[in-house]
C-alpha cells in the first residue's frame, strides 16, 4: 500500500481543527492526534529519512507548511492559516470547503 497523499493528509488536519475550539490547534497536537483520524499505511510509519524520531507521515504533514507556496497546499489555497510558528487555525474557507459553514 502506497503512502497517504499530502492532500488526504491536509483533508484530515482541516476535518481534525474542524472540531477543536475557535478551528486552533498545535502541530504538536495535530501530530499527536491525526493518527486516530486517518487510517495510515505501512508505508506512512517508516522512519522519516529526513527527520530523525518521526515517521514519514508525520514529515509529511510538516510538509504542509514547507510546501506552502504550492498550489493545492491547503496553506496555500487558505483552507488553513499559520498564526503564530507551530499554530493553525482552520478559515472560513476550510469550513465551507468541509460544508460545514455556508
């Protein structure tokens, strides 16, 4: 089995602030909790080559602030905002995109 899409992995951090007060949350807490919302591969729990102590699903999702600047970056499409370094907040526009807000 392949590993998890950078997008399958964003569409789980936004459904994931979707449900945390005011759409904010850490990425420590996303890391920590995202495993319990997205069924990940094999493939996602091998060991990042690139970051020592962390799979590669979690690189991948650290990604998405590195590849912010590329389009279908949720970042980038402003599904989700980088308040301050390490914190995110789910935007209007990720609540419609989600169809939870109009």
């Amino acid at each position: 089995m392949a590993k998890t899409s950078e997008t399958a992995l964003g569409l789980a951090v936004m459904r994931f602030l979707a449900t945390r007060p005011n759409g904010q949350a850490t990425m420590r807490t996303i890391i920590k909790q995202l495993p319990d919302r997205i069924e990940l591969t094999a493939e996602d729990h091998e060991p990042s080559g690139v970051r020592p102590h962390e799979e590669m699903w979690e690189q991948r999702v650290r990604n998405l602030k590195s590849h912010d600047d590329t389009l279908g970056n949720i970042l980038a499409e402003g599904l989700i905002e980088r308040l301050d370094r390490g914190h995110y907040r789910l935007t209007e526009a990720g609540y419609a995109h989600l169809g939870y807000r109009e």
